[in-house]
C-alpha cells in the first residue's frame, strides 16, 4: 500500500431521487474501492424524495465513510432557474470539502469496479493545465434480478454499431474522449468551479452543455479504459423510448443556448423523421420522377440492413430471444430522439 500523501482528497457526488431499492448497492460498491475511504466524500444531493432513499443510504454509510446529504430544495440561489439534474450537480460543487481536489460522479443505479475511482484519479493526476478530467466506460449490468428486456435494452444503448465504437460504451486505446457521461467521470475541482452547470433548462442540458463550454475553450478529457461502471437502464421500451424523446429535448436547449448543431444526431434524426411524415409525397414523387416508386425506399433498406446488424450483435451478447424487439427500436429510436428535437424547435423557448 502506497503512503496517504499519495492520495489526494476526492468528493464524489449522487444526485437522485426515489433511488431506494437500488442505492444501497450502488454504496455498497463505493465501499468497496480501492481508493482509501479516508480520502473520500460523497456527496447526495436529493431531488425531494418521497422514499426510503435517506433511511437506506445512512443504513449502509453510517459510521464508515464522510458523507452529507442536501436537498436541492434547501438551496436557494436566484441565479438559478429551474429545479433539476443541472441545480442539483452546481449544489454538489457548492458542498465540496475544502480540501477536495477531484470531484468524482456516479449514479445511484450504478455498480462501480474496485479500482474505478483510482483508475479516474491516476489519469488525471498531475495532467497539463489544458485537461479537464477524464472518463471510463460503462458495461451492462448482469448482476442480480436483471429483466431480460432490460438486457436487451442496454446492450442495444451500448451498441458498438450504433454508437460507432465510442469508447464510453467499451474499452478503446484511445487517449481522449469528446464528452464524459455523469455516471462515470471525474472533473479537477477548479474546472467545475469556474464553468458551473446552466440552469436555464431543468433536465438533459446539464452534462452535454458544460462539455461542450468546456472544450470550446481548448480543454480536454482523458480516457480511463480501467475505470469500469456497470450501469442498470430501462425495463420498458416505454421508458426506453420517453428517455430518448428527453434527450433529442436536451441536445436541442444546448443548440439553442449556443447557436450551433452540438450533436450530429439532431439532423439525421430530423431528417429521418420528416422522411416518414412526407414518405408518401416522396414515393409519389419518384414515381413521377423516375417511373420507380421503389427509389424513394432506399433510406428504408439502408435503415433495415443497420437494424439487422444490431440486432446480431444484440442476441449474441444476450442471447435472448426478446432481441427481435431490436429490429424494431433502431428506427423507432431515431424517430423519437428527432421528435424530441422536433417538438422542442416548435415549442419554443
């Protein structure tokens, strides 16, 4: 074991709210890390549960790690607009110890490995001036009373072919990542400090806009390939769908606030939705144009040949039949992230 001078004081924050049939897991994990416990805050900051969260989180924590609970709704700031995921991470930072160097971030519904938070911590430590912080990648989680669709579901979140390789959804040698998600990354203390979280927006602007501030001013993220979560996720293609409606929702008010496309996503998928609402006038046309209606499917076939590699990947890494279901969320997860940007531009501001 290397000397405490080695370490360096790291507060780790949990937002949540009705978490309490899985935070105690989540905390049980925590507990486990490599990183001494001595050296180590958490920090929950409560979206005003109505549940046993609190009782479970003092149940498991008590008596063997630092750690302070805040509800978001305590912290009155005028400057802040709206309740939500962005007020309650700039309430973590407003709790830091004054010795944390690192702010470390994980959901309530995760399950982190043992040496997750050294492995964040070792890559950013004594980093140059232009890094931000780093992340790692999130797995599926296959431990306890996992629903098979779930599996289905996060494996299809997760997918190596939809995502393009992203290394926050497996293990790449790479160097950097372009963003880090709120369930597995860390941040240098002074970084968090001077962007803050923007509130104009309650939900799904929070992580995407900071990042986005952050790296248009030259700053950069690592990424720790040994710096492992398992991440649980829907258990309804319902829920499933309404997720991805929120974040087409959440792209767009950090296009909004900064007058640029911030994700490539928002196009393709707009203008994979406007392609299904119009299909009939464009079959029609190309019939008149080219005397082939046939033409006008060539998005379609394309759109059918992605979900079947999906699909592939899919039930082989789950091996469940419920994998059919995947030929059918390809296109309707597009369909609904563009709705969400969609719906969001007419809405307004």
């Amino acid at each position: 074991m290397k000397k405490d001078n080695h370490y360096d004081y790291i507060s780790i924050w949990i937002i949540w709210r009705n978490e309490g049939k899985v935070i105690a897991n989540t905390l049980e994990y925590i507990l486990k890390q490599t990183y001494p416990l001595t050296f180590i805050e958490i920090i929950f900051v409560d979206g005003n549960s109505s549940d046993n969260s609190i009782q479970e989180i003092k149940r498991v924590l008590e008596g063997k790690i630092t750690y302070k609970i805040i509800n978001e709704r305590d912290i009155k700031n005028p400057k802040w607009v709206n309740y939500g995921h962005s007020r309650a991470r700039n309430v973590a930072i407003m709790h830091m110890d004054k010795k944390s160097k690192y702010m470390a971030r994980i959901d309530a519904d995760c399950r982190a490995d043992k040496d997750r938070l050294l492995s964040l911590r070792e890559t950013v430590k004594d980093s140059k001036s232009n890094i931000a912080g780093a992340g790692g990648p999130r797995y599926v989680e296959t431990e306890g009373n996992i629903w098979k669709l779930e599996l289905v579901l996060n494996y299809y979140f997760t997918s190596t072919i939809m995502s393009l390789g992203n290394p926050a959804f497996c293990e790449r040698d790479v160097k950097y990542m372009s963003s880090v998600a709120w369930y597995n990354s860390i941040y240098k203390r002074e970084v968090l400090e001077k962007y803050r979280y923007d509130t104009t927006y309650p939900f799904n602007t929070d992580d995407i806009e900071i990042n986005y501030r952050i790296t248009k001013d030259d700053l950069k993220f690592l990424y720790s390939k040994k710096a492992r979560i398992y991440h649980r996720l829907d258990e309804t293609i319902s829920q499933f769908l309404k997720h991805l409606f929120i974040y087409g929702n959440g792209a767009t008010n950090t296009s909004r606030l900064h007058g640029e496309i911030v994700r490539i996503y928002i196009p393709i998928s707009v203008l994979y939705v406007l392609y299904i609402v119009t299909s009939p006038l464009l079959w029609w046309a190309s019939f008149l144009v080219f005397n082939n209606f046939w033409i006008a499917f060539i998005p379609l076939g394309l759109l059918f040949l992605l979900s079947i590699a999906v699909f592939i990947e899919n039930i082989i890494k789950t091996k469940s039949w419920k994998s059919i279901y995947v030929l059918f969320l390809v296109p309707l997860h597009i369909f609904m992230y563009g709705w969400g940007v969609i719906y969001n531009i007419i809405k307004g501001k």
